[in-house]
C-alpha cells in the first residue's frame, strides 16, 4: 500500500506511480480563506469568525473537532442569506480559555455566535452537532431549522478509533512536525485521493493550518461527560431538522444519526452508503443541504 511522503513535491502530486499532474483532480478543493474577525462573547474570551453572504435568513455553522472555517463552507456553499462561520475554543485562533471543557461550553460558544449574527438556522458537524444538540436541550427554540451531519455521541462514549485518532492528532500538532500532522490528518481522506494533487492540496492546508494556530489539548477532556444528559428533552424541538449519517464511519456510527432522528419529531434521516461524504457525494450533499436550509 502507498503512504504519503511529506513534504509532498512541488509540483503537488507523487512523481512515480499513481495519478501524476494529469490524474483526476475532482474531491473536495479547499476554498480560499477571506478575513477573519475575532468577536468578543458574553462568557467571556473571543472566537473568531467569518460571515459570507448577505440577507436573510442567518444560518450559523459549527465544525466539528479538530476542524475549521475552510472545511466547513463547502456544506454552506448554496445556502441563501448570510452564512455565519466560527472556530470553537481551541480552534483556529479562537482562546482556549483553562480547562477542562464541557459541551455545555461549547453550546455556549455556538449562542454566541448565533446570537450575535441574529442566526435562526443552525448547522452542526459531529462535535458541532453535540454542541448544536446541547444548546437545544437548553433552549428549543432557538432555531427554526437545523442540520445535524455525521453527529457524535451524544452519551460520552466515543468509539475507541475516534479517541485514539484525536490522541494522535494532539500528539502530531504538539510536536510541531508537518510530517507527523500530515499522517494523523491522512484518514480524512479516502484512499483514492491520497498521492494525487486533490490530496496533496487538502494536505497542505490542514497541516499548515493545524501547525499555524495549534489545537487546544483541553479538547481532550470534552468528553468526560455526556453531550445530552438527557437526551429525551430534545423532543421538545418541534422544528425541521434534517439528520444525515452513512454507513462504514468508524467515528461517526450510523446508529447515532438513526437515534437523534428518532428523538427529534421533525427529523428528516438521510443514510448515504459510504463515508468521506465531502469527497465522494459533494455535489448531492451541497444540494440537499441547500435545499432543506433554504425552505420557507
């Protein structure tokens, strides 16, 4: 099997074997990043953000661990009005206020957020849909609509890959060693797109980003506790929620995304048939996301 080589060459792809310069360069190209801003919150500390667009509706969107801005706006890319997207603490160059953190934590970065943009649609990515789920299981009403993409556990229990896969991560990041980061960061990608110019892109950026602006080790104690204590009192949502989950994610169990859309009487429940959906189901997902968020 091929492993990836870093630094990658310069002409973005591999030399010898596998697509060269004139391989496939479909997958998921990384969007250029415009200003950011960092806002002030009312709990205290700054988060940074980036807002898109322009009108109405407000929709706010919440990336999941380990992620960022840049990863998360493809999933905004066709949604009308203004799209506001934020890093959590620890994240980007948002504060890392002391820890350990809690999702109800994160919920509180999220109201920030939202609050402040004047958001009525929310959509959260796995730790972000925790963060999403939680913020609802205190205050329902908030959102008219939400979407809730490849949710982690609500329960405080991970699967042991995902929790193995952040150790490392935080490891790599920690050791300041671009080859180390590019290795923890290669599962994202399907194998496919590993050792093509599409891969070696997506490489550059998460490396250069996770080297530039670090990630938090306190993230590591968010799952000490339940997301949802009760996980029954987001019943009380009574708005449209469309809950997409696939089936073979090792970190993001299909089961989870059955679950909250059995919880939310509104749910819509989408199941696509393999993982790395950003990759492999882009442009249906861009257009099922757009679609729901841009309901009346």
């Amino acid at each position: 099997m091929k492993r990836l080589r870093w630094p990658p060459p310069p002409d973005g792809g591999p030399r010898s074997s596998g697509p060269g310069p004139s391989g496939p360069r479909s997958g998921r190209p990384t969007l250029p990043m415009p200003p950011t801003q960092l806002i002030e919150t009312p709990h205290g500390g700054r988060l940074e953000q980036l807002v898109t667009g322009v009108g109405e509706p407000v929709t706010v969107f919440a990336h999941g661990l380990a992620g960022d801005i840049a990863g998360t706006r493809p999933l905004g890319s066709g949604v009308l009005g203004r799209r506001v997207f934020f890093h959590f603490r620890g994240h980007g160059r948002s504060d890392a206020p002391p820890g350990p953190w809690s999702f109800a934590d994160l919920a509180d970065d999220l109201r920030a957020v939202a609050d402040r943009a004047g958001a009525t649609r929310a959509l959260g990515i796995s730790m972000g849909a925790g963060a999403l789920c939680r913020l609802l299981a205190q205050s329902p009403e908030r959102f008219e609509r939400i979407v809730l993409y490849l949710p982690a556990p609500l329960d405080g229990v991970r699967p042991p890959v995902a929790e193995a896969r952040l150790a490392r991560l935080l490891t790599a990041v920690e050791s300041g060693e671009a080859a180390l980061v590019a290795e923890a960061v290669e599962p994202e990608l399907p194998p496919a797109v590993r050792n093509t110019p599409t891969g070696w892109s997506y490489l550059r950026h998460r490396v250069e980003q996770l080297l530039t602006d670090g990630l938090a080790p306190e993230l590591d104690t968010l799952w000490r506790a339940p997301a949802v204590p009760d996980e029954s009192v987001l019943a009380a949502f009574r708005g449209p929620a469309l809950v997409i989950g696939c089936v073979g994610d090792d970190v993001h169990p299909v089961s989870v995304a059955e679950r909250l859309a059995g919880l939310l009487p509104g749910a819509e429940l989408q199941v696509y048939d393999r993982p790395t959906l950003l990759w492999t189901h882009r442009k249906e997902l861009r257009e099922r996301i757009s679609t729901f968020l841009n309901a009346e």
